[in-house]
C-alpha cells in the first residue's frame, strides 16, 4: 500500500511536470516572433558588422543594436552599469616589426618560436631568474628586480588554451609587482600544437587593462617543447639573454559586456537569478576564401546564441518566472573569454544569488535532431533541460567531442571556476568532424548556410530550459564527486 501511495505520488509530479512544461511551451509559441527572431539573426551575421571583431569599431554596432533590443522588450538596466553596458579597460598590443631573443647560441624569432604578447619594444641583454610556474610561492627568497623572470607556461592543473592566457595575465602582474622588468613562458605544452598556438596568436592582442595608464611589462612566449632551454637556464648554462624587440604599440580601448535584468514574481526566489550568456563577438576579417570571402560573419559562432538572449528579453519581460533573469552578452570571447572573466571578477550583481548559468557557444551543428549540452551530466538540473528540449521535438544529449576541451573553451567556465553551475546549450553534433570543421571560424558561417527551421527550434527549446530552470522548487547542484563542488558549497554557504 505504501509502495503503491508513492508510486502515485511520483506519477502525479511527472504529469504535473510534463503539464507545466507543455503551458510553458504554449506561452512561447504564442509569444514567438520567428520572423524578428531571423531578422536579428541576419544584422548579426551580416557583412555590415565586418565578423565583430572586439578590437574592430562595428563591434559597438553589435553592443548597441542588443541594448537597443534588450530596451525595447523591457529588460532592466543593472545598477553599477552603464546603461545596459559593463565597460571593461581593454589594452590592445600588436606584434613587434621586430622580435628576436637570442639564448646562447639560438636566435628565437617572432611567429618562427617566439611570439611577442605584450608589452612595450625591448633592446639589450638582461639577466635571467627560472621560477618555476612564476606563482607567489615561487618568488619566495629571490631577487627578481631588473631581471627577466622565466617560468613554464600555464600553471599547474591549468593547462587549456583559456587558462594559460589567463596564468600568463595573472603572471606577468606578478613579476612587474616583484620588479622584473620582463617575463618569459616557455612553452611545452605538447597537447596544444605550437603551430596553432603561432597562427591565432601572431597577431594584435587583446586584454583587460587591470591598471589603466601604466605600461605592461614584455610578456613573452619562446618554444621549448623538450624543456631544453628552460633547463639551461636553471642549470646556470645560460644566464643572459639578449633582446631586439621593436615597433611595439599598445593602446587602449573599452570594451562592452550587455547586460540586462528581468525582476522575478516570486517575492523570495527573485534575489536569486539565473544567468542566460552568449558571446556576441567573432573573428572579424581575415584571410580570403576560395570565393574571395574574408569577412568571417560569425553566424553559428555566435550570432546565434545572441538572438536567443535577445529572444529572452522579449519572452521573459512578458512572462517573468519566479527567479530574476541576467542576460548577459559578453565580448571578447574569441580573444581569450575576456568579457566574462571581467564580469566573474567584477560582477554585477553577487556571484553567490547566481543560481545557474545556461550559457550558449557553438562551433556548428551536423545533427538537427538534437542539442548538445556541454555539461549535460554534471548538475542536477538535467531532467530540466531534457523534458525541455523534447517539448520541441530535440534530444538532449551531452558532450561527444571531450578531447575537445570544449567546457573549458567558452564562457561557462569563468563561473564554473566560481561554483555556479554552468553547461552550454549548444547546436546538436555528434562529433567535431568535417561538417563542423567546414563552417567553424570560416567565411562560409552566414546565415544563407543554416537551418533556419532548426534555429527556430534551438530558440525556443532554450526558453523553455531557462524557465523551467527559473520556476524550479530547487536550485541546481553539481552532481557528487564533480571537481566544482567543493567551491560550489563555499560559494553557497552549503555545509
């Protein structure tokens, strides 16, 4: 009999879940604009805006034109902001005209095996000090003061494409704190070829300026894939090394992460929010294509997930859930997850009232059938986003590619890292295979190439993720045993 009440009692919730789904549902289809929905898609990806470049003018076209919507739909201003604006101090620093760095007997040249990051031109030789990873600890009874500091790249545990330009940052304050008058990373990390590393980074740079109007020390990469020279050097073998670094230029430049607030109903459950997040920046102009094509339009990476925020404006100021809504659009993803990195550092509203971050970055799809939850497995709102996909006709299914990195490679992270939970509601692939490969970070990523019937589809199933998320009796945890709890229980006060 016991058995039999709960039994019952379990069928009662799922159908009252799978009811409440099917009117969230309804209210979005009635609410659903496709045709303004395309319209957005196709400004944001158009050739107008030159692929968003963040170190480009027409990405304030991109800032202004989500504001713009975001003030329409009735999205709120966030107090500490500049309108819908977060400005972030962003330093822009180009390749030097010349760049050598001579160890011993080996020349080091610029995009060959060095890779200048930042920092202002460099001439004459300079004593060396080896110190490891370059953190606090390693300074520890060393005199660094008018002296190249030379570390490994990255940090320990630290060691994507993300984490060692955020080390690097982190690093070079550092040593310029400490006195050293330049710091050099080598670089041996084998699982992230030099070759790719050379390509994306041989080129104007773009980071948050933590201190406005001073100058950043030189930040070098030299490659040292077998720790040879890196050896050398803590063995005494090399103690000098010599730059000619010229044709260094640095400026400043504001960056703008948009943001906007939906209050929620629930007169308790509204000082909690979940946080909806795109990047709406690309890679701007580059190398021709075999038609000609150099702008890259940026529409599955990530003009897309900008119209789902926007789509969230108009949805949820109609139809405000329990929680508060944050829709966040960062920029300067493609430089480095520099957008929402700031705002972890410099958030807006308390981290620990951000109950989840559904965040949205994508490379492409080959599937239609489904979306791809990077995280999917990982937090205890799964069936959430489940039951509100298959509303929609998707599947949801969880990361094919995890030799990618791909968690580790968007926005999300930044949070994660804090102890929100963060997944990424992605287009559906199966594998990042050719059909992926063929229209990421390539001219061919317009909106002439998508489904648009499926873009239709991902919107509105993420809608219905956000909300279902936003009414839920529960906040969201990390599963047991995953490497954000700890922090997550720290950050929430859990016990």
């Amino acid at each position: 009999m016991i058995r039999e009440k709960i039994s019952l009692l379990i069928l009662t919730s799922l159908f009252s879940f799978t009811a409440f789904c099917q009117n969230g549902k309804q209210a979005i289809e009635a609410n659903f604009n496709e045709r303004a929905s395309i319209s957005h898609f196709r400004f944001l990806a158009s050739d107008e805006l030159m692929g968003r470049d963040p170190i480009r003018p027409e990405i304030d076209a991109a800032a202004r034109y989500i504001a713009e919507q975001y003030w329409k739909y009735g999205a709120k201003e966030i107090m500490g902001a500049n309108g819908y604006y977060q400005n972030i101090p962003f330093r822009l620093s180009s390749p030097p005209s010349m760049g050598e760095v001579s160890l011993g007997d080996h020349t080091f040249s610029q995009g060959d095996d060095l890779l200048v990051l930042d920092g202002p031109s460099l001439a004459g030789s300079y004593e060396l000090v080896v110190l490891g990873f370059g953190l606090e600890k390693d300074y520890e009874g060393k005199d660094v003061k008018g002296k190249i500091v030379v570390t490994n790249v990255g940090a320990p545990n630290r060691l994507s494409p993300s984490d060692l330009f955020a080390a690097g940052r982190e690093k070079t304050a550092l040593a310029k704190q400490k006195g050293a008058i330049g710091i050099i990373e080598m670089y041996n990390v084998p699982t992230v070829p030099w070759a790719l590393v050379s390509n994306f980074l041989n080129r104007t740079q773009l980071t948050v300026d933590n201190n406005p109007g001073e100058e950043s020390i030189p930040y070098i990469w030299l490659r040292d894939l077998s720790n040879t020279q890196i050896n050398a050097i803590g063995k005494g073998e090399i103690t000098q090394a010599k730059f000619n670094i010229a044709g260094k230029v640095n400026r400043s430049i504001i960056g703008k992460n948009v943001v906007a607030v939906i209050e929620g109903t629930d007169p308790v459950l509204k000082n909690e929010y979940v946080m909806l997040s795109a990047h709406y920046d690309h890679i701007g102009v580059g190398r021709p294509n075999a038609e000609g094509d150099s702008i890259y339009n940026g529409a599955r990476d990530n003009a897309v997930g900008t119209v789902a925020l926007i789509n969230a404006a108009r949805y949820f100021a109609q139809h405000p859930p329990k929680r508060s809504i944050l829709l966040c659009a960062w920029t300067a993803e493609e430089k480095g997850l520099l957008g929402s990195a700031y705002f972890a550092e410099n958030p807006l509203v308390p981290l620990n009232q951000i109950i989840f971050n559904l965040n949205i970055d994508n490379a492409g799809y080959n599937d239609t059938s489904i979306v791809t939850v990077v995280g999917l497995g990982r937090t205890s709102a799964d069936h959430l986003i489940a039951e509100a996909t298959a509303a929609f006709g998707l599947e949801a299914i969880a990361d094919p590619s995890p030799e990618q990195g791909l968690y580790d490679r968007s926005d999300n992270v930044n949070f994660a890292r804090k102890g929100i939970p963060a997944p990424t509601f992605s287009l559906g692939f199966t594998a990042f295979d050719d059909e992926i490969s063929r229209h990421y970070h390539q001219p061919s990523d317009e909106v002439d190439s998508f489904d648009l019937d499926y873009a239709v589809l991902y919107w509105k199933s993420y809608l219905l993720v956000a909300e279902n998320i936003a009414n839920w009796s529960e906040r969201p945890q990390w599963n047991e045993g995953d490497k954000y709890e700890e922090v997550s229980k720290a950050l929430y006060g859990i016990k």
